[in-house]
C-alpha cells in the first residue's frame, strides 16, 4: 500500500493505523488449554456459552473437562440463538448477571460468541439496551470501561468473531441486523480448535467459508486507512480503520487458502487438510478485518438476513434463516463487479490469490472487478451458494425495503471504497438478484 501521508495530512486524513487482537492459541487439541488459561487469568468462576447442538457433542465435554481439572467452577448457559436477536441478548445478560462469574468462556459459532461478547457487557456495565447499540439503530455509547475476561472457542470456520470487537444481532422491531462495536468486546483469548471444523455440516462449511472470503475480501478492497478522517484522539480510532498494511497481509493469505481449500473442505468431511486450513484462513480474515473492516456486501447482508420471509437452508436446524455467510455472499459479486474500477489493482490481484494468474493474464487493470465477481460466482456455484438473493427468496418488488434496511449501516458503508447512497444501493440489489 502506498500510504500517501503527505497528502493525508493536508486533507486532515489519519495517518496512522492501530494493530489490535485477542491472544490466539491454534492447532489440534487447543480446547485442552481453557481450563490452563482461564486459571492463568486469574479465574475462579466463569459462565460458559454454547448453544444445544454443541453441548452434546465432545467439543464441550473437552471443555468441560479443562475448567474442572483446573479447579474452576461453570455455570452453563446453553439457549443461545442461532442469529441472536435482542432478545436472545437480553435473555443471555439476565443469566450472567445472576450467575455472578468472574470471565467468560464461549464455545461455538459467531453466534455463541456474540451473545457471550454481548451478556459479558451487559452484566459487567448495565444499561438500556439500546445505549450500545450503533447507531443510528441505538444510542450508539462508547463501553465505559473493561469487560470480564473472554475466551473464545470458535467451532465454526467463518465468522472471525474471536478476534473482533463486534457483536450482531437480529433487532426484531427494525427487521434489520445491527450489532454493538467496541475494542473492549475483542474476546481476551481466542483458542482455535481446527478438529471442531470436522462435525460441520456441508452447507455450514460452505456459509461460514464464504464469510471468511468476503471478509478478506472486503478488508483488501476497503477505503485506505489514510482517507478517513483523523479521530479526535487517538484512542478513538475506530475499529473500521480501512486497508492498511497489516490487514492486507491476513487478507492475501486467507484469499489464497480459500481458492485452494474451501471447495475440498465443503465436499469432503474427511478431508481435515482442507478444512483445517479453512480455520486459519478464517482466524487470519478475523484478525485483518477487525483492524480494517468490512464494507457493502456485509452491510447489505443485514438487510438480506433481517427480513427473510422462508428460506430454509439445508444444516441449519432453525428456519427460516439466511445464515450470515451466505447473506453476505449473495451480495458481493454485484458488489466488486461495480466497485471494481475504485481500486482497480486489488481487484485484479485479489482474482490473481483466489484463483492463480493465469486467469488474469492480458487482463488490464479495469478488469478486475468484473474478474473478480466471475471468480466469486463461479466459486459460489461449485459450493452450493444460492443463486444471489434471487436464490434467498427475494424479487425485484423487495429491493426499496432492502436499500432502507441496508441505509443504516453506515459504519460498514463509510467503509467502501466509493460513496455508497440509497441510487448505489439501488443498482447493487437490482444485479445481486440473479448471477446465473
């Protein structure tokens, strides 16, 4: 990247950028580490969330096992939703709020580990619920303090969350998906179990896989850290800084491991090679993108899952639902074929890492978005991905309630690499509805 400080100062522009993450621990056997960790953090007594499915597989006994040959008392909080809502939030508080715990430890999905994130925040700072919500859905009110440690135990090869300082929710009212962002909700450890990726279903291989791509994806392609505007003090930099020369590393290689190894990891359950390195690439997307952020695909991917009407995914036990991975994938081909002229040699490159040069040789620079959203779809059919959100149950009548759904999220759109309003937004639904 060429940060262009100069002109960054001249145009008030930040020209620096911030590198923060929670502790990672990785490899095979890592979920007997908790119990060792959460002692070493001084821990006596920790809430510990999961969701029912994952309470009765041996993920959670191994867990189980660590905190108690550790000599640290759990209490279980096993109805976690899958998409929370602000309700299911709500529900997850009162419960640590009457277990009284002393850390936090979450095993599963994005899911588990939002609503952990979520219940930790509002049992340690108690408020309204809106008051931390972003806005302009809530009052949008900085974290007043620290938060209990979190160990974060992801399951799912997708969502990051174990490294980021974002926690989403369905807030049923507004029929929209927003979330609470904030350094303080970054987990304080993540240990990363790839053996966790073998029981997944398929289609939840392919969902999550696909937000580990759009992650990277969107991180690498979003504004450059020196085109926002300087924060009033350093320490409120935001959390959606823009590309910047870490990020891009997590995201060239977690673009690379997804052309390699997603369609194996999706196919064949066996294949713990794959699957394995799906895991990583979805830890090193997590930690780029809660340095840089994500931008149009996913904001519009709040929009998509909020206001499913009966879309009911194979794999998935709840319905109706659009999981969050495939929300976002639906959308982004529309999104970088559009984009791809505003950043036009990550686009070409990033085709270059998913899918080799030879796919973009002759090609000049303007061609990468439009090679890049071939790639995205050719990948997205191989896996299973719905055809667009044609393919999730929407039709052009939908597309104004989208575009209001999507307005709001305006810490995610900021984020892109050109102005996003309600025209652009207009014209991405309108080509997202269909690919093939």
């Amino acid at each position: 990247m060429t940060c262009g400080h100069l002109a960054a100062i001249s145009a008030g522009c930040d020209t620096a950028f911030t590198v923060d993450t929670s502790r990672v621990t990785f490899g095979a056997g890592a979920l007997a580490e908790v119990g060792d960790r959460a002692r070493a953090l001084g821990l006596r007594r920790v809430a510990v969330f999961t969701d029912p499915r994952l309470r009765a597989l041996p993920w959670f006994a191994e867990v189980a096992a660590s905190l108690a040959a550790a000599g640290i008392d759990a209490a279980v909080f096993d109805a976690v939703a899958i998409e929370p809502t602000d309700a299911s939030f709500e529900d997850a508080a009162r419960f640590a709020r009457d277990a009284r715990p002393d850390g936090y430890v979450s095993l599963g999905g994005g899911s588990v580990i939002d609503t952990c994130k979520a219940a930790n925040l509002y049992a340690t700072h108690p408020a309204p619920f809106r008051t931390y919500v972003n806005a302009p859905a809530g009052d949008g009110r900085a974290v007043p303090g620290p938060l209990a440690p979190h160990l974060a135990c992801p399951t799912t090869s997708g969502t990051g969350s174990e490294v980021t300082g974002i926690a989403i929710f369905d807030w049923l009212a507004l029929e929209a998906k927003t979330g609470i962002a904030s350094p303080r909700l970054r987990p304080t450890e993540a240990i990363v179990d790839p053996r966790t990726t073998h029981t997944l279903p398929r289609e939840v291989v392919a969902a999550s896989g696909m937000d580990v791509l759009c992650h990277a994806l969107e991180s690498f392609t979003a504004r450059p850290y020196t085109r926002r505007a300087a924060p009033p003090a350093p320490s409120a930099r935001p959390l959606s800084q823009g590309a910047n020369p870490w990020s891009d590393l997590g995201c060239r290689e977690a673009i690379r491991l997804a052309g390699r190894y997603l369609a194996r990891a999706v196919h064949d359950a066996s294949d713990t090679e794959a699957r394995e390195q799906i895991m990583w690439a979805a830890t090193l997307a997590g930690i780029a993108f809660g340095n840089a952020g994500v931008h149009a695909p996913h904001a519009m991917a709040y929009a998509v899952a909020g206001r499913v009407r009966d879309f009911a995914p194979g794999g998935y036990p709840t319905a109706p639902i659009v999981p969050h991975g495939m929300a976002v994938s639906v959308n982004a081909p529309a999104v970088f074929r559009a984009f791809g002229g505003f950043c036009a040699e990550r686009h070409l490159e990033a085709v270059q890492l998913l899918v080799g040069e030879g796919e973009t040789r002759g090609a000049a620079p303007g061609d990468g978005g439009e090679l890049l959203a071939r790639a995205v779809v050719e990948l997205s059919r191989a896996i299973g991905i719905p055809n667009g959100i044609g393919g999730v149950g929407y039709t052009a009548a939908d597309v104004a309630a989208l575009v209001a759904g999507t307005l709001p999220q305006q810490r995610l759109l900021a984020n892109a690499p050109c102005v996003v309003d309600e025209a652009c937004l207009t014209g991405l639904f309108q080509q997202a509805l269909t690919y093939w």
